[in-house]
C-alpha cells in the first residue's frame, strides 16, 4: 500500500494541549493546617500510601511545602503541614 495514500491533509491553527498529566490532588491550592482525603478500603491501603507518598514528594520538590500523610480509617488524609 501507498504511504502517500493514508497520508491525513495539513491543518492551520490547532491548538496544542498542555504538557504533562492533569493534576489529581490539589497539592498546590492547600494552606497550612489544610487536608484532603483519598478514599479506600483498608486491603488497597499499601499501594496507595506508596503512590501518595510519591505524589506528596514530588509537589513538595515543585512548591517548597511540606505535606503529611495518615490512614484515617475510611482512606488516607494528606495534610499541608509547612
């Protein structure tokens, strides 16, 4: 088969997307003493510490802030603690 024949027309003026993921946890609008909870049940409760955990890390590298996380019984809460 021809390339030429599958090939898609030129477009003008399209817009990119962004780079990157969008966002799943408001790391950036919390304040100080401020929380957010994850809801899970307590069998997913590793892999999720472990993936918050990280998520956590990252944001306080971006913005300088400093998180904390607990299980709270129904999920895990991340607190913006600096």
């Amino acid at each position: 088969m021809n390339w030429a024949a599958k090939q898609e027309p030129i477009e003008d003026n399209i817009p990119m997307p962004p780079i990157g993921r969008p966002r799943c946890y408001p790391w950036q609008e919390l304040q100080v003493g401020q929380s957010f909870l994850v809801r899970c049940p307590k069998v997913e409760y590793c892999r999720l510490i472990g993936s918050l955990t990280s998520c956590a890390n990252n944001a306080s590298k971006r913005s300088g802030f400093k998180y904390a996380l607990r299980w709270v019984g129904n999920g895990v809460r991340a607190w913006r603690i600096a």
